[in-house]
C-alpha cells in the first residue's frame, strides 16, 4: 500500500477513535427541538461575506517556486469538475480527492513525512457521513446518530447549501489522558455547493474551556484551483497538563501546481480565524499566518514530481 494512503487511514482511524470514545457520547443539550446541535456561533450558510472567497478569474496560488507535478486526470466525481461546484457533501470531498491524488506519488517519494500535508484533509473527507443522516436526499432538517461516532448529529440541507453539526458529552474517559469523561465535543460546518465553499470547525471543551480546536477552511474556484486553510490548537497536551500549541497549513492545488505553508504558534485554542480568499497566493498566506501570530515554519511545492521543501 501506497505511503500516502497508509497514512491517511491511519488518521482517519486515530480521528474515529477519538470521536467515538466514550460509547457515542450523549447530547448536550435539546438538538432536536431547538435545532442548536451546534455551539455558541455556528457558520451561517446564507451569510459568509467576510469568509467567503469572491469569484475570480486570477490562477492558481504560485510561491514561485512550482511548476508541473503530474498530468491532468482523475474522473469527475458530480461536482462538475472546473465549475468548482458542488451538489453534495459526498461530491465535494470527491473533486478534492481527485485533486490530491495528482501529487500523490511526489508527495510520498518525499524522504520523511510532513504531518501536516495529510491532516489538513480529515475534516474534508469525514464530511460526508452526515449525509447517512438523508439516505432519501430529501430538503430539510434530519437529526439521528452519527455513524462510527454515535454522536447526536443533523443534518441541513436546502438545495446544494448544507449545515450540519454535533453536540455531546463524552460519557466516559477516553484512551488517551487527556480525554476524559464530561468533555463537549462540538463539530459545526456548512457547504455552499454554489461557491465550492466549505467549512467546519470541531472544539473540546471542558469546564467552560476550549482545550482543542480545529477549523477548516476548502474552496474550489471556478478555475478548477483548489484552495485551503487548516488551524488547529491544543490548551493542553496528551497527558492533560497545560501546553498551548498551534498549527496552520496553506494549500492551494490545481492539476499542475501544488503549493504550501506550514506555520506554529504558542496562542492555544483562542487564535484568531485565518480567513481564505480566493487567488490567494503564498506570499499573502505567510503574511496572514504571521498576522496571527504564527512563526513560518516551512513552504513549498512541487516542482517536476518532486516536493520541494523550503524551511524558514
């Protein structure tokens, strides 16, 4: 089995576990009367004028530094590839899957691994098992349990705009230390299948406290360029002492180019929201990041099928 691949199921397979400790968890609170399955701000898929990428015409992110990684290919999964839309959660992962395959092989003929050119993807591509909660593909509001997870879950879903989110309570300690029993979990996310614009944001919380977040941020323009921001905090570390760390990724991909920034901070689960823009490029990436706080870790791309590092 491919490098990549092992990988990638190895984290998904760490992602279910720590979602699914605690035998599903129970609800935090009324979700399926008051439709507050998600947190305190949930995204609002009707209104993303300062998250939302405009429409541009502008090319691929370019560091400088790319060029070609592979041949133009990969089938079309339903979102229609280059129209950078989307008619289902299940569509969107798979345009991003097409896209990421294309550099897969430089990506694993790389001599180390770089975590963080692999855990950008999990939310993406857990994404989809919402849409167990509408096997019909029916409008509306549907609320059940999550598969693998056993979280109480719903589902929105109004044309090709898609909310969906959970809300529970870790019923008992997890197998790492740091998990324990009485934590919030959270997850709240939105698909605008128009923009190709998708994003989610997952939090632990406990006694008040956010102890670990993740956001993500995935847009496929127009112009077939896809285009990502991934955050993720600790408050504390594996053994549950305090230990604030974060992490932030840049990605901007095509059929041809591959780009990205890697950065780190010490600012824990209150760091400020990168927002993505369309056309943005890796320069503007590095400039946001250290707006927020962080310190360029490394950059790169791929340039002749092989993956070029860049430490800073």
């Amino acid at each position: 089995m491919k490098q990549l691949l092992a990988i990638y199921m190895i984290l998904l397979l760490l992602f279910g576990i720590t979602a699914g400790c605690g035998g599903g968890g129970k609800p935090a609170g009324n979700t399926a009367n008051t439709g507050n399955a998600t947190a305190n701000n949930p995204p609002d898929s009707g209104n993303t004028e300062n998250t939302t990428p405009q429409e541009s015409s502008s090319p691929p992110a370019d560091s400088g530094n790319t060029g070609s990684s592979s041949d133009a290919g990969g089938s079309n999964s339903g979102s229609g590839k280059g129209s950078g839309k989307a008619d289902s959660l299940q569509a969107y992962a798979d345009e991003w899957d097409r896209i990421s395959d294309l550099h897969e092989q430089a990506i694993n003929d790389y001599e180390g691994v770089i975590m963080e050119l692999y855990t950008w993807l999990i939310p993406l591509t857990l994404a989809p098992v919402y849409e167990t909660l509408n096997i019909d593909n029916k409008e509306g509001r549907h609320e059940g349990s999550l598969l693998l997870s056993g979280y109480p879950a719903f589902l929105e879903q109004k044309g090709n705009s898609f909310r969906f989110g959970y809300d529970a309570i870790r019923d008992q300690d997890g197998f790492a230390p740091g998990m324990k029993a009485g934590d919030r979990l959270l997850q709240e996310g939105s698909l605008e299948g128009d923009k190709g614009f998708l994003k989610i944001e997952t939090r632990t919380e406990r006694g008040g406290s956010v102890i670990e977040k993740v956001m993500g941020a995935y847009l496929i323009s127009p112009q077939d360029t896809f285009l990502a921001i991934y955050q993720e905090a600790n408050a504390i570390d594996i053994k549950g002492n305090e230990n604030t760390k974060n992490t932030a990724v840049f990605l901007a991909m095509s059929e041809k180019e591959y780009n990205f920034v890697i950065a780190k901070g010490q600012s824990g689960t209150a760091f400020p929201e990168a927002a993505l823009k369309e056309s943005m490029t890796v320069q503007e990436a590095k400039e946001l990041f250290i707006e927020a706080g962080y310190a360029i870790e490394s950059s790169g791309g791929i340039i002749d099928g092989e993956l070029i590092v860049n430490r800073e």
